[in-house]
C-alpha cells in the first residue's frame, strides 16, 4: 500500500494547479504600471503649468480624460482587475460601481443646477425690489404682517420688525 500511494504522488504531482490562472504580479508589472502612472501625471501638470491650452474648458476636459486613463492603469496594473480575474466577476462589479457613480454624480449636480436656476433670485429681479427700510407697519396686527406682498411672496415678520 505504502507503494502504490508514492507512485500515486509522484504520477500527479502536487505541485501542478491547472486551475490557478489568475494574474500573478512581477515587478515588472508594477514597474510598467508606475512608469505609466509618472507619465499621466506629469503630462496634464506640464500643460496647466505652460498654459499649452488656452481655453480652461479645453484643459479641464484633457486633464479628466488624462485622469481617466491613468484610473484604468491603476485597476490593471496595481489592482490587477481584468476580464479573466474570478471568471471576470470583479471587473463587472467595478463597471457596476462606476456606472452607480456617474448616475448619482450626474443626478447631483443637475438637480443642484435645477434649484440654482428655479430657487435662487435673479440680478434683474432684484434691482426692481423695494427696500425694507422705508415699509411702515403701524396700526397692523401680527396677522397682518404675514401677508403676501405685491410679487406673491409671504413677508417675513422677524425681518420687518428688525428693519423698523
């Protein structure tokens, strides 16, 4: 028996693992990915620094799509999420994760551009707008203080009795 089980390790090895093929890191991996990592930063901070690009809206654009490529480096070369990792479950949990992010970054700011533009007073509006100083109250009641003005605006009553 003490035979046959020698032969039996010896015949299949233990040292042979067909089923690790994950991505195994050198040094020259995480010195491909640094090296790309100094050259995509470097770049957008030599084109801020010379003013390369005269428009700042045109800057602002190169520098994310620089800072895009240089996130992708990262999640390669030092993350080391491909399609192949776990049978490419992590990189489609990254891709979910990404698109949760654009989706909530973007409904931010549009909904916080819509209050802008819907709630906040406009210069024109409020060149035309009567000052407080000069309103006299005398004789209204508190009632009569929470009444609408001449815009459809309820008047703040603090406000009128610190103005008097």
């Amino acid at each position: 028996m003490g035979q046959s089980h020698a032969n039996h390790d010896h015949e299949h090895g233990h040292d042979d693992h067909h089923e690790d093929v994950g991505y195994h890191a050198t040094v020259g991996g995480y010195a491909i990915g640094f090296v790309l990592s100094v050259i995509l930063t470097a770049i957008p901070f030599w084109l801020v620094m010379n003013k390369v690009i005269a428009s700042p809206a045109v800057t602002a654009a190169v520098i994310l799509g620089f800072a895009a490529v240089q996130v992708v480096v990262h999640v390669v070369y030092f993350l080391h999420l491909d399609a192949k990792s776990e049978q490419g479950w992590n990189m489609l949990a990254t891709i979910f994760t990404v698109v949760l992010l654009v989706i909530l970054i973007a409904g931010s700011i549009w909904v916080m551009h819509n209050m802008n533009t819907h709630m906040m007073p406009h210069p024109a509006h409020d060149a035309g707008a009567h000052s407080m100083e000069g309103m006299s109250h005398e004789g209204m009641s508190h009632e009569g203080m929470e009444h609408h003005g001449h815009e459809g605006m309820p008047h703040n009553a603090a406000a009128v009795e610190t103005a008097k």
